[in-house]
C-alpha cells in the first residue's frame, strides 16, 4: 500500500492566485490577501496514484489537504476486513480535516484515481483561526459541509431501498461533477467499481451488481469506457427521492 506521508512524487505547485479551481463556478470568490495567506500556508503539492493512502487510520501526523484534481474517499475498516465508504471526494473538497485536527486519525483516506493534493501542516490550521477569521470559518463550514453529505449516505443505508440507493448516490455525484465543469452531454468520468458501490451503499456486491444491471437496463443511464451518462436526471432524482435544492457556491481553501 502506497502512503502520502512517504512515498509521493511532488507536482510543479501551481500558484493559488492563478488556481484554475477558482475559475469554476462551484467555488466563492476571495480576496487576493486571503490567497496570498492560502499560499504562504501551502507546504507542499504532491501527485499519488489511484489506490495510494492519503491518510491512514491511526495516523498521528496527518496533514490537511485540499483535492486538487482526481476523485478520492474516506473510509473505516472492521477487523475482519469488511469496510465502509463514507464519502467521496471530489476536486475542491478538503480532505483530513477531522484528522489534522485530532491526535490520530479515525478514518482512513484513499485515492480513487490519481490525484493531486494541497498540503497544509496540521499545526498551522489553528494560526488561521487567529489571523484570517473568515478562512477559519469557512474550513469549519467545509467540515460540516463532508457531515451533511455522510448523513446523506447514512440515510441511504438505513432507509432507502438499493435502486434507491444507487440513484442517490449517482445523481449527487452528477450534480457535484456538473458544478466542477466535469459533465458534458449529461455524461462525466465515473471511476467507482461495483465493490466501492456496494461498500458505499452498505450492499453486497452480488446485489449491487445485479440492482445496476436492472436501472441500466431500464434506461436510467448507461456505462461506457468508463464515462456514465445519465438519461434523464429527474427520473432518476424521483426514484433516488432525492429533491435538494441548486448547489451554490462554496469556499475553495
């Protein structure tokens, strides 16, 4: 297993006030001091491959990040190997929040596809606090941000049926994707395999697999050469009953 902490190659570092995330529509507008303080942050900007841990449980020097490009998810693992996905990560997002902040991580954190990272040291995430308050409280505000879509996914495992289940979690990433600029023609890159589907969903991979071959058959949206495409984003919202409001802009640290 590859680990962020050690084995990495580090990437050219773009320069934040030139951030080509901040040109997308899904991310707020800062100031140029609140920037330039961003990159006086920034320690470093590393490039892992899909399957590198970025944070590991029980790591007790995480840093905190912010996903450059790729798709990555945090997880928890059981003793016997069983695990569950609570949430993915797409570019923007911040990543190890909760483990710069305590003394080990709780969670672990892997890429899904090669990705590019933002590295923070965990012991300068209180300084925001003291210099730039406003920083501080939109980190706070990404934090609960990651909550309220793990409560999505909690939902989905205790109350939704597995179409269900897959809908949701299809549309949400769809609508995420689109605020990026990812989609095109209804249709963008989806890296997730079945078994990450099915311990995202809280499924077996047997029901998994056979509750996509069912929406799949009935037109909900197709997978080819690894780009799904969603047919028609309202049905599948309805079936997913799924009806959140248009996203709106939200913080880029």
């Amino acid at each position: 297993m590859i680990v962020a902490s050690s084995n990495h190659r580090n990437h050219r570092s773009p320069s934040c006030l030139a951030c080509p995330l901040r040109l997308k529509p899904a991310f707020k507008d800062k100031s140029d001091e609140e920037i330039r303080f961003i990159q006086e942050m920034k320690l470093d900007h590393r490039q892992l491959p899909a399957g590198a841990d970025i944070i590991h449980p029980g790591q007790e020097d995480a840093e905190l990040y912010t996903l450059f490009s790729g798709w990555a998810f945090r997880y928890k693992s059981l003793p016997d190997g069983r695990r569950q996905i609570l949430n993915f990560l797409l570019p923007g997002d911040i990543v190890g929040l909760q483990a710069s902040l305590l003394s080990a991580a709780q969670h672990g954190i892997e890429a899904l596809t090669e990705v590019e990272l933002c590295v923070f040291p965990r012991r300068r995430t209180y300084e925001m606090f003291g210099r730039m308050p406003a920083l501080a409280y939109e980190l706070a505000w990404l934090g609960s941000r990651e909550e309220s879509l793990i409560d999505e996914n909690l939902t989905s495992v205790g109350q939704r049926n597995a179409q269900e289940r897959i809908a949701a979690l299809v549309i949400s990433l769809y609508r995420r994707a689109d605020a990026l600029g990812l989609v095109a023609e209804r249709s963008f890159v989806f890296p997730l395999t079945q078994q990450q589907l099915a311990d995202a969903l809280g499924l077996s991979l047997v029901h998994t697999s056979k509750t996509w071959a069912r929406l799949r058959k009935a037109g909900m949206f197709s997978l080819e050469r690894g780009r799904l495409t969603i047919h028609n984003p309202r049905l599948t919202e309805r079936m997913a009953l799924l009806f959140e409001s248009e996203l709106h802009p939200r913080p880029l640290i």
